[in-house]
C-alpha cells in the first residue's frame, strides 16, 4: 500500500480553530510513546489535546480566536486546581502533577460529554476527510452534507483510501492503520516540526508581539531544559568565591544550599531558559518573584553581575568553557568577541530594558523584595 502524502499535506488546510493543530500533534505524541498501539480512545485523545494546550493557555496566557473553546474548557474545569499548576515553570513534577488532574477531568463523565462534544465533534472526521474522494466537493452541512452522510462512506471507503484511522463512534475509539502510524514514528520529527508550524501560523494572528511564539506551542523536552548545568556552573564559582557572590535583589550571601536559578526577565514571558538571562538568586527571593518583573533599577545590578561573572568563570573553567559562556551573551548583544567594555553594558542595558517594556505591556506585574 502506498501512503497518500498528498492527502496528508492538506489535512491542516482551512482551519478555524487550534482543535485540528492539537489533534494531530496529540495523535503523534501518544503513538510516539506507545509505539505498540492499536487504538486510541476519544479519551486520551481529548486528555492529551488539553495537556499540549495547557501551557500556551495558563503559564503564557496565549490568546486564542473567540470561537476557540479550549482555553476557556481549560478555565472552567481547573478552577479549584493549585495555582501553581498554573504558573510555575514545568518539571517532571509539575506535569505530574497537570496528568493527574487532565484524568480527573476526562474520567468525570459528564465534563468529558461535553469536552468530546466541543473538541471532537469534527475534528475526527476533518482530518481524514482530504483521503475521501466522495467527500472533496461535499458541503458541511444539510441532508447531504458531509455530517449527514460521512458515516457510511469512512466505513465503506476505507480500504480503498486508507486514511490515518478508522472511526468507531459506538466505541469512542479510532483504530489506527498500520502503515500510517509506523510512518508517524519514523517521521515523528519532521511531522512535529510541520504541524507546529502551521499551530504558529494560526496562534500568531492573536498573539502579535509574543516572543518565542514557536517554543510557547511546542511541548517541553523537560530534560533536555533542565537548569541542572547553569546551578552547576554557579555552584562552582560560589564554591570558589565564597562571600563574594550576592542575591541582586536581596543583598544576601550566596551559599551551596540557599540559592536557585531565576529567569530575569521572567520564563512565562520569554518561554526559555538562555544564559544570558539567568542568574542565581537567594531561594526566598526566587520564591517570591515568580512571574513578576525586577524593576528598571536592578537592571543595571543585573549587567554588573553579569560582568562579575565573565570574570570569575575565565579563571575557573577551561577557556573553551569560558569562551563560550561569553559568546553566549555577546551573541544576544550582537558584539564581537573582544567587546566586554562600555558598548556591551549599555547595549546590554538596552536589550533588557526593552524586553521589560514589552513584558510589562503584556501584563506582568512588577517584583518588589
């Protein structure tokens, strides 16, 4: 059997709303982790859907068109939850934490009738339609609409077209084709990469000015992004500079166990974890600032610290080590390697200040200590 790559291409075509993004990149990702499957129920597809569009809508707060439901699903049915949940940057933990409560919310039958009714209505057959030629020309909807008479032609026609799936509605289930979902596996990447793209396309219109747009929508390696190597960088200048390094906003010494690493320009804003925005800070203080704004004065206790930084990591780490370390914040500067003077401070202050102006017109508050 050859697979129609041309029906595949146009599955994303004409969309109204992100359902058909986060079907299929949920219809990816679970056969991604469960490569053995042979069916999917509506269940867990609706559970993963919500998983992949809970960050966008609670931690970036993404705005998406009015006719869109999902967020304001999301809203309704985790009013109760820990806000936390919420706001914190994931962990392993934390989407632990969101897994629990997405089954306590699918598993409520009457919250996941609705769900399924508002999600799944039809999104299901959307995404296979382009593999149905009986379907090309047919209207939405009236007696011979695509709704009225779609039911009878995906079960006749489906040997024939061989789509991603078949469709029980009796069962709440689709059952996957064999070649479909092996070529999913093997081309998960270029398949996340494409669907994201188009999501982009679509979210952008509503979210004109976001940065990291694109990293906002793509669910989280949580390994890859562990902060682990910058608290090991710091944890290796304190060690080496004991009293000499202190919390910007606390004035507090530093030690091997009072600190943690803080997004300056907050994560739920930027949606990264770039060197050249973290810094360690006294546990209290990162424990107190969340998603709030340092104010324009530390700014400039920021750069400096920064600046400390080069000068400490150039006489403990290899030099390609430390190198790299600056490069890394020359490059956000766009300056040379042998630039570290006033010219990077003040470029350096500039970037910041801009990235607080826009962040703080995109609502967050600003962090007094």
């Amino acid at each position: 059997m050859d697979l129609n790559i041309s029906a595949l291409l146009i599955t994303l075509q004409h969309t109204n709303a992100s359902y058909k993004y986060l079907f299929f990149y949920a219809l990816i990702r679970i056969i991604k982790k469960n490569q053995e499957i042979e069916e999917i129920t509506f269940k867990e597809i609706i559970k993963e859907m919500l998983l992949l569009a809970w960050l966008p809508s609670f931690q970036f707060n993404l705005k998406y068109r009015k006719s869109d439901q999902i967020q304001e699903l999301l809203k309704q049915y985790t009013i109760e939850i820990d806000v936390g949940l919420k706001e914190k940057k994931p962990t392993n933990k934390i989407l632990e934490e969101i897994n629990k409560t997405l089954d306590k919310i699918v598993n409520d039958n009457d919250k996941f009738i609705h769900l399924e009714k508002e999600l799944l209505k039809y999104v299901v057959v959307r995404l296979v339609r382009p593999f149905y030629k009986k379907l090309e020309n047919k209207p939405e909807s009236g007696e011979q609409g695509m709704y009225k008479t779609s039911a009878k032609i995906l079960i006749e026609d489906y040997n024939k077209e061989n789509p991603f799936y078949s469709i029980n509605n009796q069962k709440r289930k689709i059952l996957l084709n064999e070649k479909w979902k092996n070529y999913f596996i093997q081309h998960f990447i270029f398949l996340e990469l494409w669907i994201l793209d188009g999501f982009w396309n679509y979210m952008k219109l509503y979210n004109q000015g976001t940065p990291s747009l694109y990293e906002k929508l793509k669910f989280p390696d949580v390994k890859r992004n562990s902060l682990e190597p910058v608290r090991k960088f710091w944890k290796k200048i304190i060690k080496n500079y004991p009293n000499k390094v202190k919390c910007i906003f606390s004035n507090e010494t530093l030690n091997l166990d009072n600190f943690e690493i803080d997004h300056f320009i907050p994560w739920s804003y930027l949606g990264h974890d770039e060197i050249w925005n973290l810094i360690p800070v006294f546990n209290k203080v990162n424990l107190k600032k969340k998603n709030q704004l340092p104010t324009k004065s530390h700014i400039m206790s920021f750069i400096k610290f920064k600046m400390n930084s080069f000068k400490f990591s150039e006489e403990i780490l290899l030099k390609k080590d430390s190198q790299s370390y600056l490069l890394i914040h020359l490059n956000f500067v766009k300056l040379e390697i042998n630039s570290i003077n006033e010219n990077f401070s003040e470029k350096y202050k500039k970037e910041m200040l801009n990235l607080r102006t826009n962040a703080k017109n995109y609502g967050l508050k600003d962090f007094k200590y």
